[in-house]
C-alpha cells in the first residue's frame, strides 16, 4: 500500500500571495485526490483570510507550540516509513526522511539588502542547509534551478521545475460584476496596474518615476498598485509627491484582482529579481498586455508575449507603457499572444509533476 503525502501547511499563516497561492493550489489539488494526501498544521497555527475549505477536509492538527520548532522538531518525527513530505513554501525541517523542498527563489541570498537584517540573517544560515540535506528539490523555474546548481553546487538532476500557473478565478466574472468591485474600491476608469509585495526588489519607485512621465501627456490615467508590505521586507519610498494619481490598494482577495486585472489598461511589473513571477502570468490570463522586466526569471514565463525592459532604466519603463498606449496593433499582438501563454500554465500539470516526485520518493523508499 503505497504511504501517505505529508504536507507541510505552515504556509497557512500567510496570506495567499505569490508563493503562498502556489502552495495552497498545488496542495488542495493533492488532498482533494486520491492520493492519501494530509496537509498537516500545529496547534495553534492562525489560518490566514483566503483559503477555502469548503469543499475539503480540514487541515489535521498535530502537535503544537513554537512553528519553527514545530517544523524542524515534530513535523520529521510524522514521516514514517514509505510516507513523503512535502514542503511547498519557506525552508522545512532540516532533517527529515524523504523530503521534497520547493524553492521560489534564492533572493535572501543574492540580495539580503531587499530584507529585513533578522530575516536575512536567518535565511542565509538556514536556506543552504535545508537545500542541502532535502531528499529532493524542485524550483519554480529553470531561471531558479540554475541559480540552485551555481550557489548551492547541487546536482541538476536534484532539481525538477515545477511552475506557477493560472487558476479559473482569474476568469470568472462578468464585466458588471468586474466594474461593480472597481467602483465600490474607487479604481478610477483608466489605469496602468501594478501587483505585488511592497518591497525593493519589485521596483516600484522606478515605476512610479516612470509613471510619472508618461502621465504628463496623459490626464486621465492612474497608476495602481496592488499589494501590502511584510515586515520581512526593507522599506520602500515610492518618491516624495508619488500620491498624485497613484493609488495604493493594499492586498485584496482574488475576486477583487481579477476585476483589477481585467480593467486595466496595462499591467506594469517592471520587477528586478523573480524566481518566477505569477503577476505577468495572471494579467496575460485577463486579457491585458503586459510590461515586464527582462531579467531574472520574467523573460522565461512571458516568452514573447509581453514588451520586456531593463527594469533599472526608467526612460526606457516610460517610452514602453507610451508605446503601449499609443500602439494598437502592439496591444492586440499582447493580448493574443498573452492569452495562449498563459493558457500553457495550469495548476493540474503543477500537481501532477509535484505528486510525480513524491511517489518517487516513496519508491525509493520500497526499493532499499
């Protein structure tokens, strides 16, 4: 009888952004199958807004205190033979018996500056090890698999890639439902998009700066950003008078960012470090062409779908969300382009590759 799939649910705790959203899609894909799938919290662990379990079972409690301690302490102890476990986001126990560890991105490593000094010091002692001692690894790009095999010298063939993806939600409502949400949010009627975490790496005061010009010839457009800041992450000065006709919405619930997505004019994510980037994604599902850096991980996910930029030079941010503006046929071409590559991401295949690696992982296991 083949064992159990262990997730590791301390990633719960947080609102369903980026790396979270991955976690929670790939996650109740595997519980709600015929996998013998477990999603396992400690007592004690806050459920943060956005997960529905309507339709699922409960995350099991076991054990309680400290998540840290949990993690590294009690989670391994629940591995028994022939099981896997899987940690989709953060770094997991350090030592536990077939462990599959997903990584997002080796940021904290490359650029601890974007943190904050206690989060970065605890990830650049504890981010190698964890990679280091896991059964098994998968990264969300080859960008980020790449950046594993040269920091870390781990073995490509540790390392599968299991992307992000879109899900339906992006796509579910009419255009009065989407203009009824804009209009209760107070979105004004034309407006370029932004969406992530408020921290350095996403670039927003070069965005804005850029912003700032092309909304010279512009009167009527808007820059909104979308997206709350962590106490992990730096602090961000947009630019001193930024408050003029950018708007900051904070984090909002999925509902909310697709009637966003789906009425923007552009969607701007001129990020300068992703270890995959679900926002282009997301936009290209809605309809909407994109602006993106050409760096990291972004000119992988997008292909040739999106107009890509060196996120560092603002006079090259603006002359391409005016040329975005201004060129029908560019747009069109975005738009087009945009759908079908999103359309090539989806959460099943996502699962599938994950729950691929963990049955692998039991087999091993049969076959000492």
């Amino acid at each position: 009888m083949p064992g159990r799939i262990i997730i590791n649910g301390c990633f719960l705790s947080h609102e369903p952004t980026g790396i979270q959203r991955y976690s929670w899609e790939i996650s109740r894909r595997l519980i709600s199958g015929a996998n013998n799938a477990h999603l396992l919290i400690p007592g004690g662990l806050r459920i943060a807004a956005g997960y529905d379990f309507t339709s699922l079972p409960e995350p099991e409690i076991v054990g309680g205190g400290n998540i840290r301690l949990w993690e590294q302490l009690t989670l391994p102890r629940l591995v028994k033979a022939g099981d896997s476990l899987w940690t989709p986001a953060g770094l997991g126990p350090l030592n536990a018996p077939r462990h599959l560890l997903t990584v997002h991105d080796l940021s904290v490593l490359e650029h601890p500056e974007w943190f904050s000094r206690r989060y970065a010091l605890f990830y650049r002692a504890l981010q190698p090890i964890a990679i280091q001692r896991a059964s098994a690894l998968s990264a969300v790009s080859h960008f980020t698999k790449g950046r594993i095999q040269k920091l870390l010298h781990i073995s490509p063939q540790r390392i599968s890639v299991v992307g992000n993806a879109v899900g339906g939600e992006m796509r579910s409502q009419t255009q009065q439902e989407d203009a009824h949400i804009r209009a209760e949010m107070g979105i004004p009627g034309k407006y370029i998009l932004a969406v992530g975490s408020v921290e350095p790496r996403k670039n927003l005061p070069r965005l804005v700066a850029a912003f700032q010009q092309v909304a010279k010839s512009n009167p009527d457009l808007f820059l909104v950003v979308v997206g709350s800041h962590r106490a992990i992450y730096g602090s961000v000065d947009l630019l001193p008078g930024a408050a003029n006709r950018v708007m900051m919405t904070g984090y909002v619930l999925n509902e909310q960012l697709g009637a966003l997505y789906r009425g923007a004019t552009i969607f701007a994510y001129p990020s300068i470090y992703e270890g995959f980037g679900i926002p282009p994604l997301e936009a290209m599902a809605c309809g909407v062409p994109v602006l993106t850096s050409n760096v990291t991980a972004l000119p992988e996910v997008v292909a040739d779908a999106a107009v890509t930029v060196d996120p560092l030079d603002v006079d090259a941010i603006a002359a391409n969300l005016n040329e975005l503006l201004l060129n029908s046929e560019l747009r069109q071409a975005c738009i087009s382009r945009g759908l079908k590559r999103a359309a090539s991401f989806t959460w099943d295949d996502s699962a599938s590759a994950i729950l691929e690696v963990l049955l692998g992982l039991q087999e091993l296991e049969v076959s000492k």
